[in-house]
C-alpha cells in the first residue's frame, strides 16, 4: 500500500547550465576503470613506439640513379702502336707522350674527309673565308674549283681544339647544317673531356689540346682512278707530320722556339721558298702561323720524299740539311726527338718520285697535299 506522499510520477530534473550532473557511483567506477586502462595502455603504447623508433634502423634511403660513367673513347696509345693499326672504325688515340693530341684514325679518306674538310676549309684553306662556315653546296664547288675530291682535299689534318670550336660557333650563328659526322665530332670532344657542351650546348675547350686525324692504309697499290694511294710508307709520313703538328699546338716552349726558327734563323728567300711550296698545296700563306708550323713540320717530320724534299722550296741538299742544323739548336727537349731520328730521308727528284703518288695528275699543287 503505497504511502500518501508517494508519487508515481518521477521527475526527471535539469541541473542547472554549467553544472555537470554526478554520474551514478557505480558508472563512475567504471569510467574510472576504463580512462585508467587507456591511461596505461597508451602509455604502454606510447614508449613502445618511442623504443621501436630508437631500435629500429632507420629506413632505408630511396635509390638514386647512378650517373654513368663518362664514355671516353680515348685510348692511351705511343705513335708504334697508332701506326700499326687497322681501324675498321673511327678509332679515338691520346698519345701517349703527349695526351693532350688526340689522334684520329679513319678506315678511309672519304670518312676523314666527311668530318674534316669543312674544318679545314675555315681555318687554312686559301682563298676560302676566315669568318664564316661553309655550306654543302659551297664546300663541293670549293673542292671541285681545286680539282680535288672530298678524299683528297686532305690527306691529315690537325687543328687546335679552339680552332673547332670556333667551327662549332660560327655553324650555330649561321644556321649553317651539319652533316652527321661533323656532329659526331663535337660529342668525342665532349666525351674526352677535352671540351664538353657549354650552356648553349655547343663545346668549350677545357685544355689546350689538339686533333690531328690520318687514315687507314687504302689501295696501296693505287686507286682505279689513279688519284688515291695511302701505303704504308705514306702513313707512317702522315702520322709524323701531324703529330709534330699537335705538338706545336700543345706546347708552348715549343711553338715559341718554331717562331723563333721561323722569323730569326730563316732568310727572307728561305721562307718565300716554303711559302710558294706551301701556297701550291692549297695553304693560305698569309696564315703566318699555318707558315711556321707546316715549315716546321715538313722540314723536320716529313721523311717521305713524295711529300718533301730540297727540290719543293728550290735548294740544294746541303742548304736543306743546313736549315734543319738550325732548327735543332737550341730546340726543347720533346718526346719529337726521341721517336723519331734526326735525319730525313732525302731524294733529288721531285717531279718522280709524286708522279707515282698522283699519276693522274702529277702537278706540284696535288702532289703536296697528302700531309698538312
């Protein structure tokens, strides 16, 4: 029986804003159990994690892509081991005596010529412009005017690594097209070291350094056509002329004597002798420095008489052997010196002895151009 003050009905009351209403004791100790047990689990957790990450290596770093190596097709090489070679291929020499020249061994002279002859064009040809490169259609009518053929315009070549350079330079100012060889010739010098792309992609010379290119043993027995014959004997001759020529372009000591033999030890008759030989062979002779340097090198390193002897400049023997007297005196000790003996092989007949190198065509201006 209920009491009179009872009420059936319970009233359910706010507390008051602000104020939290007590959770009942039993719900309390519950709540309390529960935060303690997430108190102390993540505690538990939490230094757990801090031990795995003191434990734990660290990770690993993502991969970076080696850089490859640099190519350089360069081989270390000394003028023996160049001479006997056979390149089926473009071969890439540093001589090994000097490895700032980087010597170029073609497997023919139409491959040489391909890379080189509008270089030659530009930098010593006679009669061809100093300021410009040029293009296809005038390279053939420059090669045909002089009755030669993109194998014959050179037999060798040597040039100073700013003298190609400036090649690469001015064929980009003018939007002069290269052909696929001639752009083969800048990434060697890029992959060498000797000179890698600048900013506009065109090479910068790193060192003093100099190419100098020569070509396989080809029909030694002569050409159909009778214009084209590297023997053995004609290699050899190559190879030393241009490398005295990389020489010259690499040492400064001795260029500096060259100059001096040029301009001091030759008489003014001595040195018209070499210009008008020089000339007919397709050289400019206002090039001073193309002057000396050729005089040097077909005085001192040209052993063929095929290519040089006493009757190209007009003098006798003994005045030939005494121009070289001078040019030995006093000259700097070059690994030159030590290859190669002091004495030329001499012959008295010009006119003989190339008509058998040109017997198409043996006129003074053809038959000086295999070395230069």
């Amino acid at each position: 029986m209920r009491r009179p003050d009872d009420d059936a009905t319970v009233v359910l009351r706010r507390p008051p804003a602000g104020v939290a209403r007590p959770a009942p004791p039993r719900r309390r100790a519950a709540l309390a159990w529960v935060l303690a047990l997430v108190l102390v689990l993540g505690g538990a957790g939490g230094a757990a994690w801090l031990w795995f990450q003191r434990a734990a290596p660290p990770p690993a770093p993502a991969p970076v892509a080696e850089a490859p190596p640099r190519l350089d097709p360069a081989r270390l090489a000394d003028p023996a081991t160049i001479l006997a070679h056979r390149a089926g291929a473009l071969t890439v020499f540093r001589l090994a005596e000097n490895p700032r020249i980087l010597v170029f061994d073609f497997p023919s002279l139409a491959e040489q010529g391909r890379m080189m002859n509008r270089l030659a064009a530009l930098v010593e040809k006679e009669g061809l412009p100093r300021d410009r490169v040029l293009s296809d259609a005038e390279l053939a009518a420059a090669i045909a005017e002089r009755g030669e053929t993109e194998e014959t315009f050179y037999f060798g070549h040597n040039y100073r690594v700013t003298h190609i350079a400036r090649f690469f330079a001015l064929a980009a100012r003018d939007g002069i097209a290269l052909n696929e060889a001639e752009r083969r010739l800048a990434a060697i010098l890029a992959e060498t070291g000797v000179a890698p792309p600048g900013p506009d992609g065109l090479p910068r010379p790193a060192v003093e350094a100099a190419v100098i290119s020569l070509s396989a043993v080809e029909n030694p027995h002569g050409h159909p056509s009778g214009r084209v014959a590297i023997d053995a004997g004609v290699r050899a001759s190559i190879l030393r002329h241009e490398l005295s020529h990389g020489e010259f372009f690499t040492n400064a000591e001795f260029a500096a004597h060259v100059a001096r033999w040029w301009r001091e030890r030759l008489t003014e008759a001595e040195r018209a002798g070499f210009r008008r030989f020089l000339a007919a062979g397709g050289y400019d002779p206002a090039e001073e420095e193309v002057m000396m340097n050729e005089a040097m090198a077909y005085l001192m390193h040209t052993p063929d008489p095929r290519f040089f002897n006493a009757g190209a400049i007009g003098v006798s023997e003994a005045a030939l052997e005494d121009m070289r007297r001078r040019f030995r005196d006093g000259m700097p000790q070059t690994w030159l010196s030590r290859v190669w003996p002091r004495r030329q092989r001499s012959a008295t007949s010009t006119i003989r002895t190339r008509a058998a190198m040109r017997p198409a065509r043996p006129s003074a201006r053809r038959s000086r151009r295999a070395a230069r």
